[in-house]
C-alpha cells in the first residue's frame, strides 16, 4: 500500500474515533490497532528509501554507458583523423575532418550527459516531492496525535478536582 494511502488512513481512524464522553476534542483510538498502523508505513518507507537508491544507480549506470559510448565515438574519431591524416594528398581535409568528428563526438557526449543530468534530476525532484508530501502528512498525523493526547490529560485533570457548586 502506498505510505500516504497507509497516512490517510491513520488519519480517518483518529478522525472517527469514539470522542471521549465529556469532551469536544478528545477522542479514544485502539492502542494496538494505531501501533499496527504506524508500523506497517514504517516497514514501507524503506521501499520508498530503496527506490531512490536504485534511481541513483540507475543513473550511474547511464552517466558510465553515456561516457563509455562518447569515449567510443572519440575513440573511432580520433582513429579515423589518424588514418585521413596518413593519406599525404587529403591531409588538410583530412584534419578538418578528423577535428569535426572529435567536435561532433564531444557535443554528443555533453549532450548525453546533459540528458541523464536532465533525467535524474527530474526523478529524483518527483521523488523529493512524496518524501516531502509523506513528512509533512507524519507529522500532521504526529501533530494530532499530540495534540489528542494533550487535550485527554487536560481533561483527566479537571475530571479530578471538585465540582464549583
């Protein structure tokens, strides 16, 4: 399930517990049921966690074949401004050649590495963003669940002393 489905519903258990006789504010929730709850996004988040480790290894692995493949392609450039280059009649061609080739190969691997640049970025910015999103509903969640528990000892107190009349 998906931690802010697992949020939403630990929300709507809060939202519809049983309020507390005497009280506008308080509310009882089962103890072992909330807990449960709470564990289970634990246990999820580190799926989450998991994922974006593996876009990150993801992106190496493109970041090294981008470098590899432009290695390559000046590799072969290179070679063939050596070969034009022997040719003694082309030579001058040869060399404008080769250096448009090595250009050509270079604008192509920054352009490659720009577009995986480009890539993880994106995923990991959508990735920042349900982090983001998730804090921020734990500790909407956490900021009720406080907030229930003060307004339940609050009361408690008053339920202790004596009645004014």
């Amino acid at each position: 399930m998906d931690p802010f489905e697992q949020i939403d519903e630990i929300i709507a258990m809060v939202e519809h517990a049983r309020a507390v006789p005497m009280s506008r504010n308080s509310a009882m929730v089962e103890r072992g049921q909330m807990i449960a709850k709470l564990d289970e996004l634990r246990a999820d988040l580190p799926s989450e966690l998991r994922r974006a480790a593996a876009l990150l290894d993801e992106r190496d692995k493109i970041m090294e074949a981008g470098k590899r493949e432009a290695d390559r392609i000046i590799s072969e450039g290179e070679a063939e401004h050596a070969r034009l280059v022997s040719v003694n009649e082309i030579t001058v061609s040869a060399e404008h050649e080769g250096a448009r080739i090595i250009a050509e190969a270079r604008a192509e691997a920054q352009r490659l590495r720009e577009e995986v640049d480009d890539y993880v970025d994106t995923a990991l910015a959508n990735f920042e963003q349900f982090l983001t999103r998730a804090l921020a509903s734990i500790e909407r969640g956490r900021d009720k669940m406080h907030a229930l528990r003060e307004i339940g000892s609050f009361v408690g107190e008053e339920a202790e002393r004596p009645l004014p009349f």
